[in-house]
C-alpha cells in the first residue's frame, strides 16, 4: 500500500471538519439542521470527462492507512463499472435539450444535498454527498 499526498489531504480535510463539526449541517427549508455523521466528497474525473462523486462518511475516526486502502478500492470501482447513481444521472439527463440539463441538475442537488431528502426514481438516499467536496487531487 502506497501512501499519496491526495490520501493525506484528504484526512486532513476530513480532521478539519470534525473540529468544526457543531457549525456542519444543512439548510432545510431555511432552518439550519446539524448533521449527525460527517462526510468528505472527492470528485473522480473518468476517461469520458465526468467528475464523479466518492463520498466517505466519518472518515476522521479511519486510521489513515485505512483510509487509504478505503479511497484506492472505491477509486478504482467508480473508474472500471461507470454505474454510480450519478452516472445514471448524467445518462438519463444526456436525453434533455441542452438549456434543461443545468436547471435539472441544480434541482436534483438542491434536493438531495442541501435539503437531505432521497430521490428514490433516482437512486439517491438522502445525504448521498458529504458536506465539503475535494475535486480529483492526481
């Protein structure tokens, strides 16, 4: 097991935001609600240009070997099957005209990661994104 800056700074981040953790939560319908579990989102870049979400939920309580091991396994499983629930998003949307694509994205986020409700059409479980998000460090 090879040790990488990205699994540092990604336990870095995930320590910082369990010091901060009575100011995390979110905005539900505009009354702040704290969160019960932390979560770090990396965004993965695929071959076909997609930045794809890898969450880990309570990661500041992970040895950061451990942790390691957990980012390279779930890595390495968004990059070979291409079927998160996002990328079924992604697909479902590419049908859209091009002008609705944004507008529903910002829709099904707002949903999903500010208000905490599941999307069940959708495959997303409430909170399916952690509450700081990292793009693809490599």
């Amino acid at each position: 097991m090879e040790l990488k800056l990205e699994h540092i700074i990604c336990a870095a981040v995930a320590e910082g935001l369990y010091k901060m953790r009575r100011d995390i939560g979110r905005s539900v319908f505009g009354y702040f609600k704290h969160a019960k579990r932390l979560g770090i989102t990396v965004l993965v870049k695929c071959d076909d240009g997609q930045e794809v979400p890898m969450v880990f939920w309570e990661a500041h309580n992970m040895p950061l070997l451990e942790f390691a091991i957990e980012y390279n396994k779930k890595k390495e499983r968004i990059l070979k099957q291409k079927d998160t629930p996002w990328q079924k998003i992604h697909q479902r949307l590419s049908m859209l005209p091009q002008w609705m694509v944004q507008p529903a994205l910002w829709l099904i986020t707002y949903v999903n990661v500010n208000m905490g409700l599941p999307i069940e059409h959708l495959g997303l479980e409430a909170e399916s994104l952690g509450h700081f998000a990292i793009n693809d460090i490599n």
